[in-house]
C-alpha cells in the first residue's frame, strides 16, 4: 500500500495488516508443529520397527538350526519379510558373499533407513555374518510431502478467512469513530453549542469524548469573547473615527479662517491620539497573549517606581481632593516601566472612582522569596461581586453607558493582567464595603 509523504495509513488498514500477519504467523506455528510432531512420530515408528525385525532375524537365524544351506535361509526370511513391502534385507557371510539378499534397486539411497547387525549363521556357512536392515522411507516421506502442502494450504486459507472476518469487525468496531468524524464535520463558528453525545459509545471513546466536548467549551467561549471583542474594538475606534469625519466634513463646508482651521486640527489631533492610544494598547496586549516575556533589570525599589508614578499625577489627585500613601517597600528584577505603567493605570483608576478628600494607598508586599505583590486601595463604592472577575477583560466597564469613554476606553485593568502574566505572575481584584483593592503580583527571578 502507498502512502503519500507526511500522511500515515489509516487505521482500519493498520489493525488489518497486523491482525493478517498474526493470523498468519499463529497458523504457521501451529501447521508447523503438527508437522513436526507428525515427522518425529513416523521416525520413531521407523526406528522402532527396525529394531523389532533386527530382534526377529537374529531369532529366527539363531534358532533354526536344522537349517544348514543357503536355500533354506532364503526361504525362512522370505517367510518372515512376506508382507513387509517398506523393508529389505540383505545377509552376508564374513567373506562378503551374499547368503539372502532382498532389497529394491530402484530405490535411492538416501530414501532408506539402514541398521546392520550381527547374526549367527549355520557352521557349513561359517557360523557368523552380517545382516542389514532397509526402510523405505519412500511412502512416508511422500506422506509428510502431502501433509506438508495441506497444512500450508490450510494456513493460507486460514489466514485468508480469518483476515477477512477481523477485517469486517475492525470495520465494525470504527464505525464509531467514523460516526463522530461525521457529527464532528457538521460543527462550525455558528453551531458551537453543540456537543458531541457519548451516550452509547464505547469504553475507550468516552475519554475522547469528554476532551472534545470540553475543547468545544473553551472554543465558545473564546469565540463569544472574539466577537465582543471584536464588537468592542469597533465601537470604540467608530467614535473617535466618526468625529474626525463629521469635523473634517463641518471644516469643509465653507472657508475657514485660520484659527479656526488650527483649533479644528487640534481637536482631531486630540481624537487621533485617542485612536493611537487605543491601537498601541491592543498591540501590547497582542504581544503579551502570545507569551512575550518582560526584560528584567536590575533589582529596582517598588516603593520609588511607585513614587514616581504618584508625582506624575500630582495634578490629577490634587484636582481630586485626593491623597496617596506608599506603605511598604521591595526591591526586585523587573521591567521598571512595565510596572510603572501599570501602578499608573491601577492610580489612574483610583483616582476617578475614589471618594473626593479620601486616602488612596499603594501597598507593597512581599510574598516569600520569589514574589511581590503590588495593590491600589481606595475607599469608594463597593463593586458588585459578578464584576469583579470581569474587570480584567478587555473593554469591559461597570457602567454600560460607558460614560467617560473619551477618557477611558477599558484596556488599563486587562494591560494591568497582561503586565502581571509576563512577570510570571497574576492580577485580582477585591471590594468591600471600606472600598477596592486592586493588586498584581511579580515574579523576582532575581531571587534566591
């Protein structure tokens, strides 16, 4: 059977073949043990035939005395070999001449068994000879020939017969998988909720099952967040995209002044950066879902990165009545301007739900020898619990009208998770009635 390069042969051939081949090699076993039991058997018999007609010829010349010529012991071992067409019998004095000699000339040598012996001979013929035994091997030997071509036979159409009943129930005992390759080429993006039922199905096939019914799971789950995803990034560049045409199609009208050209270019300006912004974070998060690692540096102060990020928003917490405290402090080997960003985006999310004139605490904790966590706390409204897993998705917000949507456009929080993963470690979210706390935690590599 050919099979095309990379391509492996099917299974149902597979099992086939090697259900022929050991049909095969077990009746070749068995036929050939029959044969050789048969062959030693007719042996044995040979061999033990010869023995009992060498004990008679020696009784027969030792005890007929009154026989003292040659014609008479012709006669008496014509007597005795009358019937025995498979033997022969030549007798010969200690001269070498031939006192009885009976034996078929045609016959080859090598198709006789020979047993010589001694016998003792009238005195008038000199008292002692030698005797020979022949066994025609000739009908056994064409015997085990006619066994040996009906086993072979046998075995061939054994094999032959038996490789066609385990073809057909190999083929019956894969009609369950051709039956869920079936039911599996009808599924597609649009019939995801559908699985594959193992009611009735075999042993080994329930695993197999259970896999890929669990593999469909994570599919529609994966495909129902693609396409709000894909609903999301659509929403979120139609706005920004619908006011730069609506304000170039406004400029356009009618003749311009040149400020008021400058001050419609900086507005688009502005629209476009939010466009930018949103692009560079999708490819960001593109680049962190495909296992990017994060370049460490040397062990860095979380508690400085921290400050760093609290004086860059001095303005913003000042124009929020808010205050901001780092407690704790550990030194790691991270990528500082990853976890800049995302201390930033944790601040910058405190800072709009945060209540007016409140404390707004960044902790940083240690957390054995390898890993530091790193939290935003602020005192606000508490965060419904079926939220709070979902705040890491990308464009998700708690309020469906997405208000502040020119500001926000809901990747901080997933880029926070993103920032965490390629530091081998994960972000979550906790809200109390005292107020929420979002943390991430690092990896230190640099540990020991």
């Amino acid at each position: 059977m050919t099979v095309s390069p990379g391509r492996a042969p099917s299974l149902r051939a597979r099992l086939s073949r090697q259900f022929a081949l050991q049909t095969l090699v077990g009746l070749s076993l068995v036929c050939g043990s029959v044969y050789l039991v048969i062959a030693l058997t007719l042996s044995s018999r040979q061999d033990d035939t010869l023995l009992q007609k060498r004990v008679a010829v020696q009784r027969l010349l030792g005890e007929g005395r009154e026989i003292h010529d040659i014609p008479g012991i012709k006669h008496l071992l014509s007597d005795f070999l009358a019937g025995h067409d498979d033997l022969s019998l030549v007798v010969r004095q200690q001269s070498g001449l031939a006192v009885f000699e009976k034996d078929d000339a045609s016959r080859p040598r090598a198709m006789g068994k020979h047993l010589a012996f001694d016998v003792r001979l009238p005195e008038e013929l000199g008292g002692a000879g030698r005797a020979e035994l022949i066994y025609d091997l000739r009908k056994d030997d064409s015997l085990l020939t006619r066994l040996w071509w009906t086993l072979l036979t046998a075995a061939i159409v054994g094999t032959f017969a038996v490789s066609t009943t385990g073809f057909l129930l190999v083929h019956k005992g894969l009609a369950p998988l051709n039956a869920l390759a079936r039911r599996t080429s009808e599924l597609d993006a649009s019939r995801l909720d559908q699985r594959l039922d193992a009611a009735g199905q075999p042993e080994e096939v329930q695993s197999l099952l259970s896999q890929f019914n669990a593999l469909l799971d994570r599919l529609q789950v994966a495909y129902l967040q693609m396409e709000a995803f894909n609903a999301d990034v659509a929403h979120e560049l139609n706005n920004p995209l619908s006011i730069l045409i609506g304000s170039c199609e406004v400029a356009l009208r009618r003749p311009r002044s040149a400020p008021e050209l400058h001050d419609t270019l900086t507005s688009n300006l502005e629209e476009l950066r939010r466009v930018a912004g949103i692009v560079a974070d999708m490819l960001f998060l593109s680049r962190a879902e495909r296992g990017v690692p994060a370049r460490r540096s040397l062990a860095t102060s979380m508690a400085d990165l921290a400050l760093e990020v609290v004086d860059y928003f001095e303005a913003v917490l000042e124009e929020s009545d808010l205050r901001v405290e780092v407690l704790g402090d550990a030194h790691a080997a991270v990528d500082a301007g990853l976890v800049r960003r995302a201390i930033s985006n944790l601040l910058s999310n405190a800072t709009r739900y945060a209540t007016r004139g409140s404390l707004v605490e960044i902790r940083i904790v240690r957390i054995g020898t390898r890993h530091v966590s790193i939290g935003v706390h602020n005192r606000g409204g508490r965060i419904a619990s079926e939220h709070l897993p979902r705040l890491f998705d990308r464009f998700y917000r708690i309020d469906p009208s997405r208000s502040n949507a020119d500001r926000n456009h809901g990747l901080g929080l997933a880029i926070v998770a993103a920032i965490a993963r390629m530091h081998g470690g994960l972000a979550r979210a906790e809200s109390t009635d005292k107020g929420t706390c979002i943390h991430f935690t690092l990896e230190d590599q640099g540990a020991v």
